[in-house]
C-alpha cells in the first residue's frame, strides 16, 4: 500500500470532495479519483459512496482514517530520523499549543530553539473550537508529535510532563458589586448565582470548575454564554456582559479587571506537554521538549 495512497485519501476525506481535495494537493481531479480507484481496488472495498451531488465516506472509509494518519505518521518519522542521522537537527515536528494558555516559557523556547536551528520546521497547531478532535488524540493519531495540554486528572496513553499548576480564578468588571465591595474573595455558592460567561465543557478551566462546583454539592449555576476564546471572554466581562472564571495568573497582566480568588477551595487544573508514551518521535522534537521543560523549571 503506497502512503500517497493513503495521503489521497485523507484529503478527499477531509476536504469532503475531490475537487478541493486535488487543490489541497496540487493535482488534477482525474489523478487523485485514480489513485483512490487503485486504493479502493488493492483493499476490495468501496470507501466512498459517490453521486453527482457528493462524495460521502462508507463504514470502511470511516474505519480507515485513523489507520490512515497512523501510517502515515509513522513514514514521516521514518523520514525524519535518516534525515537527522543525514544532516544532524533538521526536518520538521508538529507542536500543539493553546488560545492564550500556551505558557510564556513555551513560548521562550520556542524563540530559542528556532534561533538555534533554523532549518527545523516546526508546524505549529492550535485547537480548532468547531472540531471535536483535541490535541490529546491527535497526539495519539499521529498528527503532533508534542502538544500543551490542560487536564485536571489522568490522561490515557499519553506520558505527561508537568510544567505548573494554574488556580482558576473569578474576573468581573471593576464596578461591578463586587469589585466595588472590596473583597478580595467569593465562594462557589455566591458565583453560581451570578451571570457567568463560561468555556465548553471539556476545556481545562471549565472542567477544573465543574469539579469543584460537584465536590461542593452545587447542582446548578447561571451561565450566561458559553464561549472557547479567552481573549473574548475577557472583553465580554469588561463590557460588563458577566462574570468569568479564568486562570489566575491573568491578573498579573490585566490591569482593567478584578480578579477574586475563590474560597475556600479555589479550583486547579495542570498544564503540561504531552507526547506519546514513548516520548516524541524524533531526535529534534525531543530536544525543543528538553529545552522547554529546562526554561519551565527555570521560570
């Protein structure tokens, strides 16, 4: 089985059509329908069904996508090894960072590594808010080879490295009543009667949240909007929209907010790199994991 084959495949998968699918690869239509034909032939199954309106995956299609991204994970770091063996620290790894919660030593790193080795290409990912697939399983697919994660308990088939632990925090408006009280504190019970702009479920500060809300036996709260951008989240308490709980280390660099710890057990989450359990997958990508984790311990 040809990997282009599979490359094929996983663009018209993706892409929903062959037409955008051959503009992704830079082909023709006719060569990518060809090389899906020769790949459904080798394997003895359709895995498209085809009509004049669309293209849809069939049951072996859809079984055949991770497997895809699995293969061909594993011929690029084929790839990259003989490459690193060729010509030293070269090639490419794929790096997963966060909206706004990627830590500042990452990101040091990753300016130093860069400066270090400037023929290393370092594909950079962030989290897409409409796609259900998260860094963590895209680590396992294949698709990165190392990735900041925000967990508050275990994580499966992934070996972690902690970089901090993050307090969550509740920010609300400087003249919002309780800004305007004084207090430097609020408990779960008061924030969940207030108006909450809140992340998704399965974000780390939301999950962190909801832990601590069902430790305290709060069944319920008043979220206003539910939101997966923190930059947004921050503008919309500004303009006095409602109250949010975020990292508490934003306070240090937002000055027009008031940020109130939470008392009397405030939630945590943990921020950490990821890869999978054997580490990363090639020599360039496990030393930028080296230099992040030193600069992290640093910090």
């Amino acid at each position: 089985m040809e990997p282009r084959r599979l490359e094929h495949f996983l663009a018209v998968a993706e892409e929903g059509g062959f037409t955008r699918a051959a503009t992704r690869l830079h082909m023709v239509q006719s060569g990518v329908s060809a090389s899906i034909r020769s790949l459904e032939r080798e394997l003895g199954v359709d895995l498209f069904e085809r009509t004049t309106q669309h293209v849809e995956l069939t049951e072996a299609g859809r079984a055949l996508i991770p497997e895809a991204r699995r293969v061909l994970g594993a011929v690029r770091q084929a790839k990259q090894v003989v490459t690193e063996v060729r010509e030293g620290v070269r090639g490419a790894f794929s790096f997963g960072i966060l909206h706004s919660l990627t830590p500042r030593s990452v990101l040091a790193a990753l300016a130093a590594f860069r400066a270090e080795h400037p023929y290393v290409q370092v594909q950079l990912a962030a989290p897409d808010p409409a796609a259900a697939t998260s860094h963590a399983a895209r680590i396992r697919d294949g698709e990165l080879d190392l990735a900041v994660l925000v967990i508050t308990g275990p994580v499966r088939d992934l070996r972690l490295h902690a970089l901090h632990t993050e307090t969550v925090a509740l920010a609300c408006a400087l003249d919002h009543p309780l800004a305007a009280s004084g207090r430097a504190a609020v408990t779960l019970e008061e924030a969940a009667g207030l108006d909450l702009i809140e992340f998704p479920v399965g974000w780390g500060v939301r999950a962190a949240v909801d832990r601590a809300f069902a430790a305290a036996g709060l069944a319920e709260r008043s979220t206003r909007v539910e939101l997966g951008d923190l930059s947004t989240v921050i503008d919309l308490v500004r303009y006095r929209t409602g109250c949010a709980f975020v990292p508490a280390s934003l306070a240090e660099r937002t000055r027009d907010l008031r940020f109130l710890a939470i008392e009397p057990h405030p939630p945590r989450y943990q921020v950490v790199l990821a890869t999978r359990p054997g580490g990363p997958p090639s020599a360039t990508a496990a030393q930028f994991l080296d230099r992040c984790l030193r600069l992290g311990r640093a910090a």
